[in-house]
C-alpha cells in the first residue's frame, strides 16, 4: 500500500474543515477525470470480463471488449467507476481467487473512481435543487462535480474521531487520513479484511416475494402510468422525509452558523415540505433532469408494476440501483437486456433524457465504445 503522510502539512495549515477538504478532494477527482468518458458496467460485465481476463470463457468477443476497454483507459480515454452495489455484489463470491482477480480487474478499469451510495447522492441532489432555487446556479457546485469519489469511500464516508484528541488535531488526523484513504485499491481493501471478506461485507436482503405481494395486491388501483409514477415517488420521499430535514437543519447552520435546538429540530416539518415540494414539481412536470435518484428509482418501480406479467426477481434491487448510479452521471451503461428494456421503456425514456446510452449486447458494446478512439 502507498504510504500518504501529510499530517504534518494539515497541523501547519488547520484552516480547512474536513467536510469542505473531503468536498476538495471529490472536487478535484471531477477535474481530473472530466475528459474521460464514463462507463457504468453492471455486475454480469464486470463477471465477465473477469472471466476473460483469466482465461474463464471462450466467447472472443468479451476478450475483445476486455481489450477496447483496458486499450481506453490506458489512454485515459474511459473510466468504469464503481458503486456500492457493485462492491456488495462483487463480495458475495467465495472463491478467493476469483474474488482476488475481481478486484484487480476493477482497480485496474476504475483507477480507484466510485460513484456516491445512494444515499449520498440523494442529500447531493437535494442540496443542490434547493440551493440552486433559492440562490441560483452559480451559488453551488454541479452534482457532477460532487457525486464521485474514491473506491475506499464507495460504501459511504467514514473517518476516525478521538474524543480525547484537541479538535486541532483530531481534524488534521482526519485529513490526513482521508489523504491516505484516497489512494487505497480494492486489492488492498480485500487483503485488509483477509478471510473474514465476503462476511463483512453488507448484505441487502431479499424482499422480491414482498415487492410481488404488493404488486399484485394493487395491480390495478392505477388508472395512469403517471398515477403510478407518482405513487411510487410518494413512498420513497416519505421514506426520505427524515434526511430532508437534516439536511434543512445542516443548511441553516451553514448560513447563520446556529445550530438548531432539540425543541426547534422536534416540531421542524421542513422534511415534509421539501418532500412535498419534490412531489408537486414533478406532478406538474416541472422536472427535467432534477433529483435523478428519485425520478429513476420510482419510474422503474412503476415500470415494472405497470407490466402485469412482469415480476421482480431476486436481484432486482442491485439492478434498479446500478441504473440509478449509472444513467445520470455516466456515458454509457452495460447491463442486461431486461434492465434495458426498463431504462428505455417508452414512459421513461431514461436514456434519452440522461443522454446516457444503454447497450446489453455484447457485439454493439464492442462497436460503440471502439468509436471513442477515433
């Protein structure tokens, strides 16, 4: 592992909070990877090309696309970040060898870029619509400019805390340990977790029978696909009310430097009326590409209720999530046919709205990503 020591340097400059150097660094990760085009690959690419790499398949057209790919990002040409969700699925093999040639095989596509969880990226969007209606666009930062960091960051961002330690100090450890943190591979996050790996890593739970029971149990209580649509935003803004209103509070103490009291932050509804703001606006289709989060993650929950023979699967939820990481902020999206189909289905038009193109054979990959070169 790289050694990063730069405590000395943040003891003699203490001027910068944490969270604007962590701001900084993912900042500055969007500078440097700006001209390249992103490449989202779902979990099955990565498997396969992994497979090609180590000689695992005889299909010579993922070797080919195995070779366009290293051949761009050799040429600084491409990047294929990670998401939480390719971390956790990637962790559920129990074959250390494979599971070591994985995460090669991601550093060496990736060089260490990883998208925000879900979670991140839904306080990022948020943050970014209310500032830029209250304040205008040139008071904050593009999303785009935020969303990325590092593969050491792509479960959510952690950093070490010693009450026992002046803040003086306890800032300068932190920066410098996200420093260190910055330059880390998931090789190396894999050999630190050792044999306990596939363990420790977070495990989603599978709630397809649930999502199906629901489904059918109001399969028609829907006389629109924007009726549906609507319904399903509604449930997930409800379920984000909470982080609204931390984030309502976070925003009041950044401009006037207050904090709210307990009794001011326990009769807040502020989470409530951003929620209901996010719902009228897109009610009244004054959303364009705004809060993509939301508007992915209940149009394909729609899309899939709104086709009475279709039902969830297993994996599902990674996949909603892959598309929901990969089609606002990146250039192109590899992932199966099925997940496709619901990123371009006709009510959603996701892939044109985002502009990202989604391609799940093989053969048009290759063609596709070939041209960037040119």
């Amino acid at each position: 592992m790289e050694n990063v020591d730069t405590l000395e340097y943040h003891m003699k400059n203490p001027d910068v909070s944490v969270e604007r150097y962590i701001r900084i660094k993912r900042i500055e990760l969007a500078h440097e990877i700006q001209s390249a085009k992103k490449i989202y690959l779902d979990t099955k690419f990565w498997i396969l090309l992994r497979d090609a790499r180590i000689g695992k398949v005889a299909d010579n057209n993922i070797v080919r696309l195995l070779h366009v790919l290293e051949d761009l990002v050799a040429k600084n040409l491409v990047v294929c970040p990670i998401s939480n969700d390719t971390f956790a699925e990637i962790f559920k093999q129990t074959d250390t060898k494979t599971l070591k040639a994985s995460a090669q095989i991601i550093d060496d596509l990736s060089k260490g870029v990883a998208i925000l969880a879900m979670k991140e990226r839904i306080d990022l969007e948020v943050f970014h619509f209310i500032r830029e209606k209250t304040k205008g666009s040139d008071s904050v930062y593009s999303p785009d400019e935020l969303v990325w960091t590092k593969i050491a960051y792509v479960l959510g961002f952690v950093t070490p805390i010693s009450d026992s330690l002046p803040p003086d100090i306890n800032y300068a450890i932190q920066k410098a340990f996200i420093d260190q943190m910055w330059v880390v591979t998931l090789t190396e996050i894999l050999d630190q977790m050792g044999d306990d790996a596939v363990s420790r890593t977070p495990k989603f739970p599978d709630i397809s029978q649930k999502l199906n029971e629901g489904k059918f149990a109001h399969i028609d209580d829907h006389k629109s696909f924007k009726q549906l649509f609507m319904a399903e935003l509604a449930g997930f803004l409800e379920v984000y009310e909470p982080d609204f209103q931390d984030l309502m509070a976070h925003i009041y103490k950044s401009d006037t430097g207050q904090s709210l009291s307990a009794d001011e932050i326990s009769s807040d509804d502020s989470g409530r009326m951003i929620a209901n703001l996010i719902y009228h606006a897109f009610r009244l289709n004054r959303m364009k590409s705004e809060l993509p989060s939301f508007r992915i993650s209940a149009g394909i929950h729609a899309a899939v209720q709104w086709d009475k023979g279709r039902k969830y699967k297993q994996n599902d939820l990674h996949d909603f999530h892959h598309a929901a990481a990969a089609v606002p902020y990146c250039d192109y999206f590899l992932t199966e046919a099925s997940l496709r189909h619901l990123v371009c289905d006709k009510n959603l038009k996701l892939d044109t709205l985002f502009r990202c193109k989604t391609i799940s054979d093989i053969t048009d990959a290759i063609k596709e990503l070939s041209q960037i070169a040119m």
